[in-house]
C-alpha cells in the first residue's frame, strides 16, 4: 500500500552533520520545520563531515579533526580518542579571526566547544555545534531529529524516501548534488515535493585578507557580521 504524507505535513531538511559547516548548510535548516541528522551513513574521509575551511592571511585553510583511516564506518560510529585538537583550532580561529568585528560576539561558543568539552564522538561534535550556532546566532529553531530513531532499512533514494515518509515530509529540501540520485517523479508519487537548494545568490559582507570567498566555515560570517547574520543566509532575490 502506498504510504502517502498528510497535505499538511512539515517541510524537512536530511543532513549528514558537518564540522563547522557553511552558511548554505544553514540556508537549508532555514528552511525546514524539520532537520534530520542522517548520520547512520557511510563516511567519507577528506569531506565536510570532520573537516572545514577558513580564510586567513595566506589564503584558505583547512581545520581537520584526526579520525583515523577506517572506512568501514557510519558517520555516528566516528570514535575521537584524542582531544588535542581541539585546542590548536581554538587557537588557529583566535588568531585568523580574533581581529574581525564582531569574533567576541562567537568567542563564548568557540570556548565551550573546543576548550570547555572534550569531544569523543563525531556526530555528537557536529551537531552540537550545528545546533547552537542555529539557536544562539541565526534564530533557527525546528525540530531537530536523529535517523536512527526511526528505524530505517535499505539504501541510497529509497532509504531517503523512507525516512520522509516515516516523518510525513510535505516537502523535503535538498542541495543540488541530490538532483544525481533523486528521481524526482517518484518522489512526487509518494506525495513529496523537493525544494532544490541554489546557493549562487549569496550576498557578501567584508571579509578580512580579500578576495572575498564564501565556501567557508559559517565561524567567518559570524566573527565579521555578528548579529546581522542571518540576512547573509538568506540568497538576494532575482
């Protein structure tokens, strides 16, 4: 029998959790009633799951968190057995960013998250970070959800179409890259409609050490802009 979502049902977005991520991550959560962290899914080493960019002096920079090589593992699974880390990136974003108008305003996060805590979960690292940099500096509050709660089988777009049924999605946001995997129609069938994401609109704001760039941490936006930040998540109209 075809499971079909209530007209009225909430608008969701499906995440894997990144470390620090972009201000387009958070376009996405804007735009939803609902957030799932997918993260009961494969890792992929070298990607946004346990790493981010920031921009300094010399140019962009990567801050990595130490994973290990493993790569038969979920994302939820990502052990962090040394904390070390994280007070070399707490010192890196001090001295990148500690002269940015507004970095004081971020500070208190930066401290709690990577001195006052010791880290040993992946997951548990990203989304708290996701979560409070949503609440405390953008004004975004869904409902925050966990994939494993739901008790999902299969793969790939299936799998995916199961988690919007099993949360009655009306609509389900999802960056451009889903366009590859996602058939659309199908989707539609099951009485959910997909939001593609365009992140091409982005306004700037100044940025220390030009060229302006905006692939990097949402930490940038929020250390020059402060309390304006949320209009820089939002694309300027057509």
């Amino acid at each position: 029998m075809t499971m079909t979502p209530p007209a009225a049902g909430p608008v969701v977005a499906v995440l894997q959790s990144n470390y620090l991520p972009w201000k387009g991550y958070f376009d996405i959560i804007r735009r939803a009633d609902q957030v799932v962290f997918y993260d009961d899914v494969q890792f992929t080493r070298n990607d946004w799951r346990s790493r981010n960019r920031i921009k300094t002096s010399h140019g962009l920079r990567w801050l990595s968190v130490p994973v290990g090589t493993s790569t038969s593992r979920r994302i939820c699974d990502v052990v962090l057995p040394d904390h070390r880390w994280q007070r070399r990136h707490h010192r890196t974003l001090v001295q990148e960013y500690g002269r940015a108008p507004a970095f004081e305003l971020i500070r208190p996060l930066l401290d709690e998250g990577l001195l006052s805590r010791e880290w040993t979960n992946l997951s548990d690292l990203n989304t708290w970070f996701i979560r409070a940099i949503a609440g405390r500096f953008l004004g975004l509050t869904p409902r925050w959800r966990d994939s494993r709660d739901l008790s999902l089988e299969g793969s790939g777009a299936d799998r995916l179409l199961q988690l919007l049924l099993a949360v009655g999605a009306r609509r389900y946001v999802s960056g451009p890259a889903g366009r590859a995997y996602i058939d659309e129609a199908h989707f539609a069938a099951q009485g959910i409609e997909i939001e593609w994401m365009d992140y091409s609109r982005y306004p700037e704001y100044p940025q220390l050490h030009p060229p302006f760039e905006h692939a990097v941490s949402v930490v940038d936006l929020l250390a020059h802009v402060g309390a304006e930040a949320p209009r820089f998540i939002r694309p300027v109209p057509d």
